[in-house]
C-alpha cells in the first residue's frame, strides 16, 4: 500500500503546482426536480426552491441556439452559483506573500453570481432531452457498497442518507450523514463523498483517536481543522483509486478541495505527506486489512 500513498500525493502535488483550481459541490438537487435543459444535472437544493416548478429549464441563449421562442407574458427565474475568482495573497502592507519557494500564493475568492433561465414550458418550439431514466445520475458500485457497508456495520457506525445539502461526520453521534445517491451525477463522486465523511469517523477515540480535545473543538477553517480535512480527502482519494472508481473529474476535484485547506497551512504541500501517513491508517481500517492499528 505504501506505493499507492506515494503515487497518490505525488499526484496531487502536481496537480497544485497548476495553479488555482476551481472545487464544485459534488451533490445537487433530485433529478426528478429541476434540472438543467443543457446537461440534465439537477440544480442545488438551494436552486431547486427558487425554481418552483419540476422539469427542464433553459437560458434565453440557450433557448435561441435551438431555434425556440419564449412564449409571451413567461417570467425568466434566478439561478445562484459561486465563481471562484483567483487572486494573488497579500500581506498587511500590501505586498505579494511567496511560499517557502519563493512563488507567489494565489488563493480563490468565491463571488456570488446568478443568470436567468425559463422553464420548458415557457418556451416554443423545445423539446425535452432527459427524463429520470436517462438524467445523468450516481448508480451504486457493488465493490465501493460491500467496503463501505463492512466498515459501518463492523464499527457500529450510524449511516444516515438523507435528501440534503451537506455531508459530514459527527463525532459526538458516531454518525455518517450523506445526500442520497441520486443526489449526485458521478458515481465517483457518491462514493468519493461516503469515504471521505468514513475517514473522518475513523479517527473517533474508538478507532485511530486522531480526535484530541483540542481537535473536537477545532474551528471551522483552522489550522487543526484543516489538516483533518487533508486526512480524510486523501483517504478518500486512495479509496477511489483502489477500488477502481477514480476518474480525472474526481481526482481533481479532491485536488481543489485539498487546495482549499491548504490556504489555511501557508501552501505547506508537506502537509500532505504527513497527512497521507494517517490517511494511510484511515485507509486500513476501512478496508479491513491487515496492518490496521486501532
């Protein structure tokens, strides 16, 4: 296994000398509530509620570029997302910060942004694309299933699937909360969620105790938050790997997402050699092999 953590963070590394890369929420809303005309993914949970009808919806380029109409009198509806805008890091004088190696640290401001769609039936001449069969949807994975039932139910670890908006582990419960799978558009991307959130519960002070007291009160976006984060991000990715299901889609966005954390660690990329060694342990546990330490 150890090859598979070198390869891994070497990867990742390579991946962040690229510069800034954009991380997207890897869940949405339900495919059987709105959804994009253009790619049949559901839009956020958070979209889902301004757009009060089920079904397709369309830009007005979108519609024109069919050749369609909007039909007279038809509201256009708000859809939200965030941008990520990368920008340069400066410090309390105004000067350019510089890692350790002298470049210079590029973080991303996320900016609120919002365009204007119609539903379908307010447009002539547009024919639906998708359906709930044919939207593009997470279907589960036999092997990816069998790991991560054996790890819950060996560990008596709570397994909540839920439709929702967030993913997360709670220490204090022992419990895994998850979107539904039908939340997600990319297998990878369902499972990739399940073993990160299942990395975190490995470090409960009944398992690998990475969990200290002053880590259970870590502050969202500290320092000992963050290198948790690095943890279970690279398990996850392990995972995937392992088990076959990484795509290029999925390992960058666990390489945006690791980015992100590491703003909080000063760009240190030797944070992710240290966290691989306890992903490392994450990954055994989880996998049930031999060499696992609790």
């Amino acid at each position: 296994m150890k090859d598979l953590y070198t390869e891994i963070t070497e990867r990742m590394i390579a991946q962040l000398e690229q510069g800034v890369i954009p991380w997207r929420k890897p869940w949405s809303g339900r495919a059987d509530g709105a959804i994009s005309h253009a790619t049949g993914r559901p839009y956020s949970l958070l979209n889902q509620l301004l757009l009060d009808r089920p079904g397709e919806y369309l830009t007005f380029h979108q519609v024109q570029e069919e050749c369609g109409r909007i039909r007279k009198g038809s509201k256009a509806r708000n859809v939200m997302f965030w941008k990520v805008q990368p920008r340069q890091v400066k410090d309390a004088n105004g000067q350019p910060v510089t890692d350790a190696d002298g470049n210079p640290v590029v973080e991303g401001l996320p900016i609120l942004r919002y365009f204007q769609v119609f539903h379908i039936d307010d447009c002539e001449g547009i024919t639906p694309k998708w359906t709930s069969e044919t939207a593009p949807t997470a279907s589960p994975d036999e092997a990816a299933e069998a790991v991560l039932m054996d790890y819950v139910q060996r560990e008596h670890i709570k397994l909540e699937q839920l439709i929702s908006d967030e993913a997360y582990y709670s220490p204090v419960d022992d419990l895994i909360h998850l979107p539904l799978i039908s939340q997600f558009d990319s297998t990878a991307e369902y499972y990739g969620t399940a073993f990160h959130e299942a990395t975190h519960s490995t470090g409960h002070a009944f398992r690998l105790n990475r969990f200290n007291e002053a880590a259970g009160l870590a502050a969202f976006g500290s320092e000992t938050y963050s290198k948790e984060e690095l943890v279970a991000e690279i398990g996850s990715a392990s995972i995937l790997h392992s088990l076959g299901l990484e795509t290029p889609n999925s390992f960058r966005n666990s390489a945006a997402y690791i980015q992100s954390w590491l703003r909080v660690l000063k760009n240190d990329k030797r944070m992710i050699i240290s966290a691989a060694a306890r992903a490392e342990k994450a990954v055994n546990l989880i996998l049930n092999t031999q060499g696992a330490q609790a």
